[in-house]
C-alpha cells in the first residue's frame, strides 16, 4: 500500500506539517512578487494554493499531536480536492473576525465601571425574555450575518479566482488573467492573511512548552471527543454532499434557516433586507 498524507504516522505529520508550511510560505512571497510585477492573475492563483497549503498544514500538524481528523470520515478531502481547503479557510478567517471582535468587545465593556453596567444591566433584561433587547440582540446577530454571508459569497469564488488566474476562458465574453487589477489582488490578500496568519497562530500555541498551553490543548482534546466533533465534521460533510450544493453554501442555508428561528421576536426577513442593517 502506497504511503500518503492519509497514512503516515503521527510522527511523520509533524515533519510533513513543517514542509507544507513552508510551501505555503513560499507561495505567498511570489504571490507579492508577482503582484509588484503587476502579474495580478497569476498573483491570485499563487495566494490562494498557499491558503490550500496553510489550511493542509493544521491538519497535519493537530494530527501530529493527537486530535485523528485524518480518520474523520470526509475529510480526506482536505488532501484529495479544493473545495474542502476553501471551506475550512473560511472558518478560519470568521474565527480571525469573532477573536478580534470579542476581545475588542471585552475591552469596550469591562474597561469601566459604567460601561460594565451597561452590560449587565443588557443581560439581565435577555435573561428577563425583554422584546426590546431581544429586538436588539437579533439586530446585532443580522449585522453579523450579513457581513458573514457577504464573506461567504466571497470565498465561494476561491475555486474560479483560482483557475481565472491561470486560464483565458469564454463566458459571454473572454476571461483572461490579464484582466485582473491590483485591487482584486490585495482584497484576496486582506482575506488569506487573516487565515495564514491564524493557522500559524494556532500551530505554534501547540508547539509552545508553555504549561498552560499543554493543559488547553490537552483539556480541548477532551472537548473534541467528549462533544463527538469527528463525527459532527463526518456529517456535515455528507449532508453537503446530499444537498448537491458547496460546503459554503450549504452552510449558508443553514445559518438561513437557524435566523427564520425567531418569529416571535421578529420579522428577520425584513431586518434581512433592511439597508440601515449593514
């Protein structure tokens, strides 16, 4: 049986997760080179395989240290095709916003006395069933929906920005790299930069000796087996597969679906189309 990145041992992975990395790395140098170059198109295609990389190198590196998503039945997607790399750099980039979000939102809340109040006394009213701070609530969830799913939208085009950037096509007019700007380029940028940059976040938290490191990571294993996650990811990657549609999209009618939960507090379709709501 032939030896590949769905069967090497846990050993291995830490090496291979190093190489991928590096690739990646290198990827993303001749992606600027070739933008200074004004070879936008190309530049395009070059950020993208290197976020493919970024994404292939987590893997391997949380199987090197035990988490087994390797086994997770779908998975080997990750390494067979790119669709699976395109969705999963999508979480990794909304996982950037919410970090950044969060944290901000914890300095803006707990940085004084009174505003500490004015999230508490928010609270209480959520726990309280109030309409009014239901309605806000659901306000500020459509905000970030609609910004999620304008982001969606967007990495859901990884795979045609990939081959547009290599090929002159015909679509009712032609499509060639030479049409691409330095404006499509660095919008690209703004994206894989937030994924490369928490990919290698992540994998250098796990390599850190640091003793409270070792403990999260060993408490997020548990997590990850205690929740049944393997067989959640399995799932969800059939279900894509059932529904005919992309990972990206199918997930965004769910997200649909979960947002049509809320009748009862109110109209969302509406807040879904209101312009004031961006």
């Amino acid at each position: 049986m032939s030896r590949t990145f769905l069967n090497i041992s846990k050993e291995e992975c830490a090496d291979a997760s190093l190489k991928v990395l590096q690739n990646s790395d290198n990827k993303f140098l001749i992606a600027d080179k070739l933008a200074q170059d004004n070879e936008y198109g190309l530049a395009i295609t070059t950020l993208i395989v290197g976020c493919e990389e970024s994404i292939k190198a987590l893997v391997l590196h949380l199987d090197s240290v035990g988490f087994n998503l390797r086994d997770t039945k779908g998975m080997r997607g990750v390494f067979e095709n790119h669709e699976l790399k395109h969705f999963i750099s999508f979480v990794i980039f909304i996982y950037n916003i919410i970090s950044t979000e969060f944290t901000s939102f914890l300095k803006n809340s707990f940085h004084s006395v009174e505003e500490y109040k004015k999230f508490e006394k928010f609270s209480q009213k959520l726990q309280n069933e109030d309409i009014a701070a239901q309605r806000l609530l659901i306000s500020k969830m459509i905000r970030i929906y609609k910004k999620f799913k304008a982001e969606m939208e967007w990495f859901s085009n990884f795979e045609i920005f990939r081959q547009q950037g290599n090929y002159v096509d015909y679509h009712n007019e032609i499509k060639s790299p030479q049409y691409a700007t330095a404006q499509d380029y660095y919008s690209l940028k703004a994206r894989t930069d937030k994924v490369k940059d928490t990919t290698r976040e992540i994998i250098e938290t796990i390599n850190s000796n640091n003793e409270e490191n070792i403990r999260q990571l060993d408490e997020l294993q548990k997590v990850f087996i205690m929740n049944k996650i393997p067989s959640k990811i399995s799932s969800f990657i059939s279900n894509t597969k059932k529904s005919k549609m992309s990972a990206l999209n199918y997930s965004l009618n769910q997200i649909q679906s979960f947002m049509g939960e809320f009748p009862e507090v109110t109209d969302y379709k509406k807040l879904l189309n209101d312009k004031t709501i961006s």
